[in-house]
C-alpha cells in the first residue's frame, strides 16, 4: 500500500514538472463514493497523496466503501486524478469547479455594502485582525469583558480567552466556548466573533441571552489554534493542525483534537507525525491543548458547559467519540441537542444531525469534549456548523451569518434549558 502510494505520487510529481501548462487548472474538490474493495484502496492512496487535501472523512483510514468521500485537489494533480478514478471506474461528481475563485473571495477585506464596518459577520478575519478587535471589544465594553491570556501557542502567539460577565454580582456557573481548534474551519472563529458580539450587544435586550449572562460567564476562545489559523492565511488554506515542529519527523503539526488525555491516541487517531488525525507526543504535549486544559482543570468547579465549534457537516455532537459506550446522562444531552437541531430546522430550514460522536461521525480520541466531560462537565458539546458539502471549508462571507444563526440558537436551546436544572 505504502509503495503504491509511493508510486501515484511520484508519478504525480513528473507529471508536474513535466507540464506547466496544468498550472491552469483551477483547484476543485471533488465528491467521491468508491464500492468495491480495490476501489476503496485507490482512493485511500489518492487521499494521501500531496496533491490533494481530505476534506471529508478526517483521514484517509475512515474511507469505507459508500463514504462519501470530499476531497481538494491542488492545480496540477487534476487530470491525473480524475483519470485514476475514471480508470478505476470510481463515481464523482465535482462540488467546487474553481476553489481558488472561492478563497479569494474569503480573504477579501472590503464588502460591496460600505456600511458593513468592521463589526459585521460578513467577513473572516485575519489573525492579527480578530487581536485586533479582541482589544478593540474589551476597551468598548470594559464592564462587560475581560481578556485572560491563558498560555501561547507553539509560535509564540498569546492564547487569549475572552470573559463575558454580565453587570451583576460576581456568579458561580459558567460556560467555555472554543473555536478554531482546526485552521481551516473558518467559520469557526467567525462564530466565536460573532456570539461575542451578539452577547454585547443584546444583554439588557434580549430576555434570554440577559437571563444567559446574569447566571453566568462565559469563556470563549476565539482562536485555539492561532498559528494554524495564521498558516491557513498565508501559506496554506487547507490546513488542519497545529504548527509545532519535531526533530524526529519532517512533518508539522498535531490534531489537537487528538491531543487531549480521553483515552489517548487509541482507534481513530495516530501515532504517524505525518497524518492528519496525529495525536502529538503524549496527551497534552501541544502547548495549545496544554493551556485550554489548565485553565479548565483549575475553574472545574465553575464550568458547567463545554462547546467546541467546528465545521463542516451540520452536526451537534456530544460524549462520547472515543468509545461506542454511553455517556452517563446520554439520555438527557441526546434530548438537548435534540430539541436544538429541531429548533434549528424550524427556524432556519438547516437540517443538523445529533447525537454521541463515536456513532455520529466514527471514532475519535483525544478530543477535547470527551476531555472536558471526563473532568466533570456533564454538559458537553462539539458542533459542526454549516454547510453539508457544497462549499465545505470554503464558506462564502455571504453564508456567515447563516452558519452563526443555527449555532447561536443551539446554544441558546441547550444552555437555558440545562441551567434550570442545575
Ligand atoms: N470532526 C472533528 C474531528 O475529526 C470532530 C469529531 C468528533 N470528535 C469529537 N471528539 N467530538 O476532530
Ligand atoms: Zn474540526
């Protein structure tokens, strides 16, 4: 398998150099369903190929036959995959005909609507533009907000929680949000920004996000995986992990959402530096992973919500993902984001799948909601925002507020339907 691999992507690198005129090519990502055996085995090698980017499943080893399998594909490796598939007589149908058109509108600063300033949801922001606005937010709310650096990252970039408390007494409940824990799901710090700013500016307003803020604070992380986040701008848009270097391995990076001390690094994670899903060193070797599960070690007693927001596939997702057992109050978190996905389609129209991780999506270790639930947090959450494949992690500005809209009120649903209970 390693030397068919071996093989597929040399051939891809003559083909390369032999003719620049594939430069043309505009990037795509394809939608791919393999049947048979062998056919399983031909995509799993083009997955791991460096031509391309996994979209969907998070490694290569999920890949079963009728998975539907996302995957990007970098100019130049176009022709020569879609001609395996077609030799293999693999099914696909292209999602994304021109990527690069898509990240190009993404990194876009200015937006048709000159009335839409900075403090819109029309836009991804940048890593040095969310330090930005986490400064600019707390000298405008300085009641209201208070940033805590709780560690840096491999790069050095300061790991900064913002606290939201409302103008009340101090409380002994509280809520953890964390976003962008893998780079490329954009949509991701976007929503940490955008709950932010939704909480500031309707506390007082709106009796339920009042009711939400007076009974406890809220922690939010908008960016847990900064230097990835960073990579994904400058170098790289299809980046997942981190960006810590190792002596031992030419690779870079950890899943961080491998990393977490949940039953480490077992099935459906990896011990390879180079693979997606690399569950790092030992359970918290990432300083990122490191500093998150500090600061909640030392305010266990206070937290009583743990959200981690990801994206894409439109799923609400709860302990566990390590293991196909059930979580001790499955029953009652599996009606919560019940009642959320419900809601959600009510309101939105948007179709979200629910339930415990391993059953949901497939097995996956080290995660940081089976983490936080294991330390205590009963009421603990992943969520896979919007969309369901169309533009993958390639969201356009315009579908932002959409995205933020759905997981807003899940939250909502699930947070002050179990405060009343605890
Ligand atoms: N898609 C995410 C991942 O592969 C989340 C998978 C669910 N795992 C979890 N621990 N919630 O990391
Ligand atoms: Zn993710």
């Amino acid at each position: 398998l390693a030397f068919l691999t071996f093989l597929i992507c040399f051939y891809n690198i003559i083909e390369r150099s032999d003719c620049g005129q594939n430069s043309t090519e505009h990037e795509k990502v394809l939608s791919i369903k393999a049947a048979t055996e062998e056919q399983v085995n031909v995509l799993k090698n083009i997955s791991s190929c460096n031509q391309t980017a996994l979209w969907q499943p998070a490694s290569p080893r999920h890949i079963t036959a009728e998975t539907e399998v996302h995957l990007y594909i970098y100019s130049g490796g176009v022709n020569h995959v879609t001609d395996l598939l077609d030799k293999h007589k693999i099914t696909y149908r292209v999602l994304l005909e021109n990527a690069q058109e898509l990240m190009k509108q993404q990194t876009r600063n200015e937006t048709a609507d000159p009335r839409s300033s900075s403090a819109n949801a029309d836009r991804y922001y940048s890593l040095e533009d969310i330090y930005h606005w986490i400064n600019k937010t707390r000298q405008e709310h300085p009641e209201m907000v208070e940033v805590i650096m709780i560690g840096s990252s491999f790069e050095k970039h300061p790991l900064l929680v913002m606290k939201l408390s409302g103008r009340r007494a101090a409380v002994d409940k509280a809520m953890w949000m964390d976003c962008g824990i893998h780079a490329r799901e954009w949509i991701s710090p976007a929503f940490c920004q955008y709950f932010i700013r939704y909480v500031l500016t309707n506390y007082n307003r709106f009796p339920d996000i009042t009711s939400l803020l007076d009974k406890m604070d809220i922690y939010v992380l908008p960016v847990l995986n900064p230097d990835g986040y960073k990579y994904t701008w400058t170098t790289n848009r299809m980046w997942r992990k981190n960006r810590s270097v190792r002596e031992d391995s030419v690779c870079v990076g950890a899943d961080l959402n491998r990393n977490f001390d949940a039953s480490w690094c077992t099935e459906g994670a990896s011990s390879d530096p180079c693979s997606e899903i690399y569950c790092g060193q030992y359970p918290e070797s990432e300083p990122e992973v490191n500093a998150v599960a500090k600061f909640l070690r030392t305010h266990k007693d206070t937290v009583k919500f743990y959200f981690s927001i990801h994206s894409y596939s439109q799923m609400l997702l709860f302990p566990y993902s390590y293991t196909y057992e059930l979580a001790q109050n499955h029953a009652e978190l599996l009606d919560l984001v019940k009642d959320a996905s419900q809601k959600i389609r009510r309101f939105y129209g948007k179709l979200y799948r629910f339930g415990a991780g391993a059953k949901t999506i497939y097995l996956a270790p080290g995660g940081s909601d089976d983490w936080a639930y294991n330390q205590g947090i009963k009421y603990s959450f992943t969520f896979e925002l919007q969309d369901q494949g169309k533009y993958g992690f390639l969201l356009p500005p315009s579908l932002i507020s959409s995205a933020c809209n759905d997981a807003l009120l899940a939250i909502k649903t699930i947070a002050t339907r179990a405060l009343q209970k605890i």
